[in-house]
C-alpha cells in the first residue's frame, strides 16, 4: 500500500518498529515464523503477496482485505457470482493460521446454525452448549444476503462486542476475530437487503469486480488443475495478528486529526442528501484503519492523506441516500466526495 503520508511532516518510525516480542514476524508457510528481523510494512506485505498468489491483479482490494484485518474490523465483499469473492475470503484466511468457520447463508438457515446450540447431554442430565461456526477467529459469511434477516442477525452480538448469548449465557469470542461476508448484488433473485444495524458493523465494503485480459488468461492458466486456494499456506499466526493489532493502537492521532473525523461525521449527518449519516461506531474504525495505513507506511503518526484514501471503502455503505436523491442520479460516492471536499482540513498532525 502506497505511503499515504503526502506532504505531511515525516516523523521517525517508532522505536519499537522493528521485530519485538510484541511486533510479529513473517513466515515462511508451514515452518512457522522466522526468526529475522522484520519490519511491520514487511510482514503486511507478506500477507498481501500470500493472497494475491491466488487473487491475480486485485492488489489494491487484498491490501484493503489486509488492512481490514489488522484493524479489527469486519469485511464485506459484494460482487456478481464468479469474480473471486469467496476466493478472497478463503486465501486471506489460510494466509493466518487460525481457526476458521464457514457459514453457508440460504433461507432456511437458522440463528442456532450460527451461534450454536445447547444440545441435551443424557450421560450427564445436563445441557451441553455446542459451539456454532461463529467462535472460529475468521468466519466466512458465505452468500450473507440469502440468509433471513432474523439469520442475519445472529451475528449482531458477535461482530459488536466479541461475544455470543445463547440461553442467557454469555460467551466471549477469541481473538483476533473477523467476519469476511460476500454477497450477490441486491437486485439479484433470493437475496435480502442487509440492515442499516448489520451494515455499520462491517468496517469495510469491498467490490473485486472483474479480471483485466492478462490476469484473466493467468488465472485460467493457473486453476487449470484444481482449486488454487488449497496451496495457499499461512504466512502468520493468529498471535502475530493480535501483536500487530496492538502495534497499531499506538500509532498517533492527533487531536487535530480526531477534530476531523468529528467534523465529517457532523457533514454526513447534516447533509441534505442523506436520510443515515456515518456514525460514531463509523468513526472509530476510521480511526483503527488508518492507524494502520500509516504504520504500513512506516509512520508513528495518522494523516489526512490516510481519512482521505480509506474513507470510501470505510464510510460509503453506512451512508444511506434519501430517495428524491437517488432518483436524481446522486449516489453515497458523490456525497462522500462532496464532504471531504468541503471540510476543512488540519494543518498540522504530527502533535
């Protein structure tokens, strides 16, 4: 990912950049972690190569995929049948070896098919709790919008606060913890609109959209003999993605910068355009993301460069249209584009 620092004042990368028992270390597939040293940029970068052996010419979308991640964030992929969104969810989470769920979303699938279920244990007399594919530390949410919406929102709790009630018990979920959703267009046949609720737990909303030619003809080339994803082994373990999430958290934003992202919130939710403006859920992980795009970029410090770039995938899907605009031809894009256009930015962000 391309430094998004600008013309900002530089500032030394933090003293702990390099590989510490709190920083990770990339690996080499199936041995495990190396023992060199490494910087942050380069285990990310790690990662990203890992992905896009199997994802060809979507580098910019694996990196997004990647910085989501770190960010502690949720994913959703929304794309037409066949251009690699499952592709994507797979490769990312064989690239961290961790454990992984996947939910196959149809209208028949059940909130307990989700979370799990107490099932009644006759050795003991007693209920025994079954845990559902939620508790994995990646979780695919194949095809989400099949689902019911009752279905759906099984996964409120989980992708909010880190934790599962089933029959007044509460269950807290391991870290790291992330939910990569895809789902069809809305338009398609069979296919429920997601909620306003469910939609502002998703940091992200990604499109992969189609191949070039020459990436095109690659990929025909490569799959020829089978599912390219089974070759795909982790670059990093689950406990190097929780250390990376921690490094993030003390990279620097200043109150110039919060004062910002204050100011675009206040924008969304004033414009005349919107019925939804981004909320304050919206706007911490705003800051989460590019916390970690600044130390991708070697920087102890976040930057306006970094709202800027981040905000489309970040801010666009909560931004809900009134419909006189839409019938107007005025898209989340074009309100988005407008606010960040008109509020002013911070001069100076390194204090």
């Amino acid at each position: 990912m391309a430094d998004g620092g600008g013309d900002a004042p530089r500032a030394a990368a933090p003293d702990d950049a390099r590989t510490s028992p709190n920083t990770p270390a990339a690996g080499n597939g199936s041995s495990g972690p190396a023992s060199r040293t490494t910087s942050f940029a380069d285990v990310f970068d790690a990662v990203c190569r890992n992905i896009t052996s199997v994802i060809r010419g979507k580098d910019q979308v694996v990196q997004l995929a990647v910085l989501c991640m770190v960010a502690e964030g949720h994913l959703l992929i929304e794309d037409v049948p066949g251009v690699g969104k499952t592709t994507l969810a797979k490769a990312l989470a064989r690239t961290v070896r961790a454990s992984f769920g996947r939910i196959q979303f149809t209208p028949d699938l059940l909130p307990s098919d989700v979370v799990g279920t107490s099932v009644w244990n006759q050795r003991d007399a007693s209920f025994e709790f079954r845990h559902g594919p939620i508790f994995a530390n990646l979780v695919l949410a194949d095809e989400i919008n099949r689902g019911h919406p009752k279905t759906q929102s099984a996964l409120l709790e989980a992708m909010a606060e880190e934790q599962v009630t089933v029959d007044g018990t509460t269950y807290r979920l391991a870290r790291p913890h992330m939910v990569i959703a895809t789902q069809n267009p809305i338009e398609h046949h069979g296919t429920y609109p997601l909620l306003e609720s469910q939609l502002d737990r998703f940091l992200m909303k990604l499109s992969v959209g189609y191949p070039d030619r020459a990436d095109e003809l690659s990929i025909l080339e490569a799959r020829s003999d089978g599912d390219s994803v089974a070759g795909v082994s982790p670059v990093v373990e689950s406990s190097h993605v929780i250390a990376m999430i921690d490094y993030c958290r003390r990279v620097h934003v200043s109150p110039a910068l919060a004062s910002y992202l204050v100011d675009l919130g206040n924008a969304s939710r004033t414009n005349r355009h919107l019925n939804l403006g981004i909320s304050p859920r919206a706007l911490l992980g705003l800051q989460r993301a590019i916390r970690v795009r600044a130390a991708v970029g070697g920087r102890s410090y976040a930057t306006p460069d970094d709202v800027k770039a981040l905000a489309e995938p970040v801010l666009a899907h909560r931004l809900i249209v009134r419909t006189e605009s839409q019938v107007q031809g005025v898209t989340s894009h074009d309100v988005l584009t407008d606010i960040l256009r008109t509020v002013a930015v911070p001069a100076d962000v390194t204090a």
